[in-house]
C-alpha cells in the first residue's frame, strides 16, 4: 500500500462542527496555515443535526448569576464534573456566544429567560438554526482564507508521533487514498459516539474515531460511562427529535394493544400525571429524578419483548393551543415532516445522543500529548453524570477559542519535525493483521452497534455488560482488519470496524467497573447512588495494557 500525497501545514483539525469551525476560524485570522478535516462537509457532526429544528446555547446572566449557574452545573454533575473547567465556561460563554457571528451562525436570544434542561434556574438562551444558511456562510467565510485548506469526506486514522510530539496523520481521502499531513500540532474536534448505538440521533460521522485516535496517541479518557438517551420518534418519521416539552399534554405510553406501559413499572407513591410533568422538564434519561421511570419502563418492556418498533404517546388536544415560543416551533417543525401528535400515532424509543464524558484535558483544551488538542463533545468538560442543557454548543465555543490560542503559541514555538511517512505508514501496516477473518466490517459495525443498544443502554445489568464485553471478543477473534484495507472501496468501513471494537470495550467496561446508579448511568443490580463511587473513571494506556482507576 502506498501514500498518494504528502501535505504540509502548521495545524491539521479533524472535525467541522461548530468545534472545528471556532477553532478553525481564530486561527486562520491570525495567520497560520491550517487543514480542516470532516468526515462528510464542513458543517457537520451533531452541531447541525438535520432531523433537529434548533439548537439552545446557555449563557451566564450577569455577574450575581456566576456563582449560581457553577451550583446548578454541580447539582446536575453529581460530583463529576472538572470544576475548572466549569469556572472557565460561566466566565467566557457571554462572550463567546456574540461570536457565533463572526463564524456564520445567526444565534439569535429567546425572548425572556427559561430554564435550560437539568437547570435550576432561568438564564438567556440562544438559538441557533437554519443548517444550509449557515452552511453557505461558513464556506463563504472560509473561502476568504487562502491559509485554510478544507478536505471533505475523509477519515483520519492515524496520528504520528515523534520523540512523544505530534509530527502529523494520516487520512484517507475522498477516493480510498492514503494521505499523509505533515503539522506542528493537532486539534481534535471530532464529536462524540452516538453511532457506534443502533438507534441514535446523531448523524453517521459521529462515531467515536477522536476517542480511539487521542487514547491510541497516549492521552486518557474519564467518564465514558455517562451517555445521554433521549427519546427518540420511531414511527412515522424514524430518527426525528422527540420535544420532551410535550409530555406536559401526554396522558399515558401505550403498547400495541393501547395498554399503558408505565402503571406496572410506578411505584405506589409515584403518581403518573405528576411523573409526567417532571418528565417534560429534561430531554435526556437520568436515574437522579422520578421521571426515571418513564424510560425504564420503556427499556424493560424492549429487553423483554426485543421490540424495536417503539411505545405510543397519547396526547390530549390542547397541546395545539399553547403559543409559546417553546412549543410552536417544534410543533411546526413537526408539522413540515408531517406529523401531527394528536392525529398520528407517535411511536419512541430511547435514542443514544450525546456523550458526557471523553478526551482528559486542560482548560486550553490540552491533552498531556505534546501538540494535540481535544475540543467540543470529545472532551470531557463541564458535563458531568448529567449534562445541564446549553452547555456543550457553547462549550465548543468557549474551549474552541482556547485551544486555538494556546494551538497559536504552540505553532510560533515549535518548528516542523523532520518525519519519514513511509517509514511510519509501515509500522501502521505491520498492525494490520491478515489471518483468516470470517466477519466483516459490516457484521462486526452492525453487531457491535445491536449489542450497545440492547445491553448499553438506559438499563445496566452486570450480566447483560458481560455477555455484550465477550460477544466483542468474540467478534475481534474473527476480524482482520489487513483484508479489508487492499480495497480502497472498504478501507473506512474496515476502521470503523477495528474502532467499534475498541471503544465497545472501553464502553462496557467503563459501565461495568460503575457498580452503582449515578446520573445518566443506571445500574438494575446497584440501583443506588453510591459515596464509594464519588470518584471519576480515568482510562489510561500503559505498556500496551488498558487501565481502569477511579480517582477524584
Ligand atoms: C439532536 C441533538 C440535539 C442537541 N441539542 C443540544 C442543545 O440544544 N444544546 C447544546 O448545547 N448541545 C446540544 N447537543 C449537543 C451538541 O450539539 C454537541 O455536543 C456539539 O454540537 C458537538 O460539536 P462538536 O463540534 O464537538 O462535534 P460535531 O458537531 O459532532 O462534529 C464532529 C465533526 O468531526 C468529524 N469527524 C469525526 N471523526 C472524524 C475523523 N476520524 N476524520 C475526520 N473528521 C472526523 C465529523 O465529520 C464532524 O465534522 C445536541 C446534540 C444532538 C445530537
């Protein structure tokens, strides 16, 4: 196999979501030559979701509301958030958010304030929307730069180090071919993992590829137990934004024979009306609130009768009467998909979306590898076993102009290692086995992506982590990464293959080692918030052998 194309530049940025994009941006106004990478078009990932109508940034009222926006962060965080990192935000985000501007994003302040999701208190929020506008702003904006070359529709796979330095990656371009891009430094901002789970509501190129990127160049994960589920529409539109906002007007979650689903699962003296209304304050799943039971009913119900097919929401009519602002775009955005919630059966089901945890760094988004970056949903942050809504738009922006600067010094200090890429793409090759491999990537992708739905998901067991942790061995004893990446037609399935099988590890054995409920984490068999585990999980490399501590 042969390298196609040797490209040179200060900073290489893998991901263009709106993470990418900010730092792309502060960079290349100050001159340095920089290569945006995204695995489909610039304006990408989760940031520009298509099957969401907006997205909410949260932003710190005034100088009184700093210490109050930090506690309901750690409220909502149960103890495992970076508590820097956090300060930082409440500090910068009034700022940044007057820059989404300057980067193509009209965000615009909803009238009055309300409370983000998981938030105890009212602050501004702003909306961001209209993705093909801010598409076309973007590339115009881009085009202006003759210092920021833009590749799409490739796949980075491989970061090279030298002397424990970032000296440059590989890529594989829009055509199958090997590319190396010989940099200074790297800014990681390739989103989060929603993929790697069968029902999702992020979009394909979101796939953990950073997570396993950064932890194979040395740096560490923590967190990555804590994964939002959201419900999510299966039926009539599959993969479309559920607004929990609704469930203020729903009266019961029915099966196929319009039995409810929820009287069985509720304690008695948990009332329903009063579980719903609790429900209708937070889009994703948390074991900290009695609404909890609203999804566990729907998950136990699926693990009992391996139903894909989702549960009914009854609605009243007066739904259609409440004007909010809150409530008239979604029921809008609804109607151009065609779907009415009281005439149409609305059928959901718990959607992986976003995760909390990921990339260890610093506050100038510093990894502890010389050189490389991680920003945006790939990094662990301010989030912690809950996410309070509002905060990772603007963290991308917060941490996006952050590692920029600190990206910026790095590049005016620090010359272009010499590097031989054909010496290096060698030894990447040497680890691509070719043995007899009977699966492939495609099996391995839809096996592994079955078995994170179905065992982790809203509901934890240790027996359902085990049986899921030995069928990913079983498919890595049958995989062969080296006879897929002959063709250049299957090369990026045969990665995402190989990637799958190590981030499910890390997944299930992160939940796994969890033995308690916390959050978005729910353990069936330690359904109890523990104080033993008021620690974060860091997951390290060592000698070639993975590490799992808990540490505060
Ligand atoms: C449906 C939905 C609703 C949400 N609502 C909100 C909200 O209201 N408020 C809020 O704050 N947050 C919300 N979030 C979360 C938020 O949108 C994301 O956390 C954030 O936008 C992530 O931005 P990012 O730039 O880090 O990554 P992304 O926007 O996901 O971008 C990732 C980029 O990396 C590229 N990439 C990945 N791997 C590679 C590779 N190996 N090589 C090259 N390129 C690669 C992708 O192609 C893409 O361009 C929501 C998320 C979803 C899915």
């Amino acid at each position: 196999l042969k390298i196609t194309k040797t490209l040179e530049t200060d900073v290489l940025i893998v991901g263009a979501g709106i993470a990418g994009i900010k730092a792309s941006h502060e960079l290349v106004q100050k001159g340095v030559k920089v290569i945006i990478t995204t695995k489909t078009t610039v304006v990408s990932g989760s940031s520009f979701f298509p099957l969401k109508a907006s997205l909410g940034t949260q932003v710190t009222k005034d100088e009184a509301d700093k210490n109050v926006f930090l506690s309901d962060i750690e409220a909502v965080s149960h103890g495992m958030h970076d508590r820097e990192l956090a300060r930082v935000y409440v500090e910068e985000i009034p700022k940044r958010v007057k820059e989404y501007q300057e980067i193509g994003i009209d965000a615009t302040r909803l009238n009055g304030t309300r409370k983000a999701c998981f938030a105890n208190n009212e602050r501004d929020i702003y909306l961001l929307r209209d993705w093909e506008a801010i598409r076309k702003r973007v590339k115009t904006i881009f085009s202006e730069y003759s210092n920021l070359q833009t590749i799409e529709n490739c796949h980075v796979f491989s970061i090279v180090k030298k002397d424990n330095k970032i000296v440059g990656a590989f890529l594989i371009n829009k055509s199958g071919e090997f590319v190396f891009v010989h940099c200074k430094t790297i800014i990681l901002a390739s989103g989060g993992f929603g993929s790697i789970y069968k029902h999702n509501l992020n979009p394909n190129d979101v796939d953990g590829s950073g997570h396993v990127l950064a932890f194979e160049t040395g740096a560490k994960l923590v967190n990555m137990e804590f994964i939002q589920f959201i419900p999510g529409i299966t039926s009539p539109n599959y993969k479309t934004l559920f607004g929990e906002q609704t469930l203020k007007y729903c009266e019961d979650l029915v099966d196929d024979e319009g039995k409810s689903i929820l009287d069985s699962e509720l304690p008695n003296d948990v009332n329903k009306r009063e579980m719903l209304d609790i429900r209708s304050s937070h889009g994703p799943f948390t074991h900290s609130l009695e609404s909890k039971y609203f999804d566990i009913a729907m998950m136990k119900r699926i693990l009992q009768d391996k139903n894909e097919k989702g549960y009914r929401l009854l609605y009243n009519g007066k739904i259609y009467d409440n004007q909010e602002e809150f409530y008239t775009v979604y029921l809008e955005w609804l109607k151009e998909k065609g779907i009415d919630v009281v005439k149409d059966q609305v059928l959901i089901a718990p959607f992986a979306h976003a995760s909390n945890g990921g990339v260890v760094i610093d506050s100038f988004g510093q990894t502890g590898v010389e050189g490389l970056f991680a920003i945006g949903e790939l990094s662990a942050g301010v989030e912690g076993a809950n996410r309070l809504g509002g905060n990772s738009t603007g963290s991308c922006m917060v941490f996006g102009k952050r590692a920029a600067m600190a990206c910026y010094q790095y590049v005016q200090d620090n010359e272009l290692s010499n590097v031989d890429p054909v010496i290096e793409f060698s030894k990447i090759q040497s680890s691509w086995d070719e043995q007899d491999g009977s699966y492939s990537p495609r099996q391995v992708i839809d096996e592994i992506r079955n078995l994170m739905w179905y065992y982790a998901n809203v509901i934890r067991n240790e027996e359902g982590l085990t049986f899921a942790l030995n069928e990913v061995e079983r498919l890595r004893e049958h995989y062969s990464i080296g006879n897929y990446m002959i063709d250049p037609n299957s090369r990026k399935g045969a990665l995402k293959a190989k990637n799958y099988l190590s981030l499910a590890t890390i997944l299930l054995t992160a939940m796994k080692e969890r033995k308690e409920s916390r959050g978005a984490h729910f353990r069936e068999d330690f359904s109890n918030e523990s104080t033993e585990f008021n620690k974060r999980l860091y997951i390290s490399q060592k000698n070639g052998k993975v590490e799992y501590k808990f540490n505060k």
